[in-house]
C-alpha cells in the first residue's frame, strides 16, 4: 500500500496520477469524505482514491499539523522532486491568475490567493528537501516517476538550486507583498 505523510500530500498524489501526457497536475481529486473514501484504522487513515489506497499515519499527520507542515516532515516516499516543482508551479500559475483579478472586495475570494500562494511556497520546500547541501541541482535518483522524469526532460533548469530557490523567494516574496496592500488574513 502507497504510504503519504499528510492527507493534504495524498491529495496531491492523486490529482498528479490522474494527469494526462502534459506534465501538470489534473484537477482536484474527489474531497476527501470520513467513513466514505477515508477510513479510520488502528494507527491510521486509509484513503481510497483513482490511485490505489494510500496509508497516512494519525501520528505523521499530528506531528505535520504541530510544526505547521502541510505536506509532512522529512523527505517524501510518495512524489518525487520533479513532480513537487511541477505542483508548486501550477499553483503558483493558480495564485498569479487569482491575484491578478482580486481587487480588495469583500465578497471577493481572498483565500484562493493565499492559498496557492502558500500551497506553492510548500509544494516548492517539498522539492529543495531533495536537493543536498552541496549539490546545483537535485539528483536523478530524486525522479523516479515517468511524469516527473518527462517534466524534467521538458525543462532540464526545473530542479536546479537557482530555480528552486529563485521561484521560493518569488512566490513567498508575492504572498508578502499581497498581505502588505491588503492586509493580513482576518
């Protein structure tokens, strides 16, 4: 059985399994429903989903929540480099659009903003946990799925430390900047 740190890390992994021949992530896999398609387990939940059943561990999750880590600590088992760098810029391709349109209105949606903001800031940590302190980029043996090894192909900078912490510094610069023009969330 597929083993994810967080819901929110095997939530991702199914949106990218359902991914057609263009190296993004799909759509939002189904929501996550107790007693439907997330069964409660001894140690653990089981989701079922169009990937297979995936094990996330009460304790992971707990541990993940306590220290603010959405998609879990250490490095993932689940989603290679190649795929976190791709979720982190589709999210950030997500946010741009939301705050492009945002112009402050209450009855606008400022979440959406800041929330693919911050989903790509941590889809883009989860990519650098990869890459080793001495190293330029992040290692082959870090993308061991066809659609990360294709994405790779398709952009051969994708995982270099530039990038990585070119688009970090980008996306969390963003989210400080949308926070200073209209505050911070309420």
């Amino acid at each position: 059985m597929l083993t994810a740190r967080t819901l929110a890390e095997a939530q991702v992994y199914v949106s990218l399994t359902t991914a057609s021949d263009t190296p993004v992530p799909a759509t939002r896999p189904a929501p996550i429903e107790p007693g439907a398609n997330l069964i409660d387990g001894e140690d653990g939940w089981t989701l079922t989903s169009t990937a297979g059943d995936i094990a996330i561990a009460y304790a992971s999750e707990r541990a993940a929540r306590f220290i603010d880590s959405r998609f879990g600590l250490g490095v993932s088992e689940l989603i290679d480099a190649a795929q976190w760098a791709v979720v982190a810029a589709t999210y950030a391709r997500l946010a741009l659009e939301a705050d492009m349109a945002y112009r402050g209105h209450p009855e606008e949606d400022r979440d959406a903003v800041e929330l693919s903001w911050e989903f790509a800031v941590d889809a883009v940590v989860e990519a650098l946990k990869f890459l080793p302190d001495d190293a330029d980029e992040v290692p082959d043996v870090a993308v061991w799925s066809e659609f990360g090894q294709r994405a790779r192909a398709e952009n051969p900078h994708l995982l270099t430390r530039a990038k990585l912490y070119d688009d970090l510094e980008y996306y969390q610069g963003t989210l400080e900047d949308f926070r200073a023009i209209y505050g911070e969330p309420s």
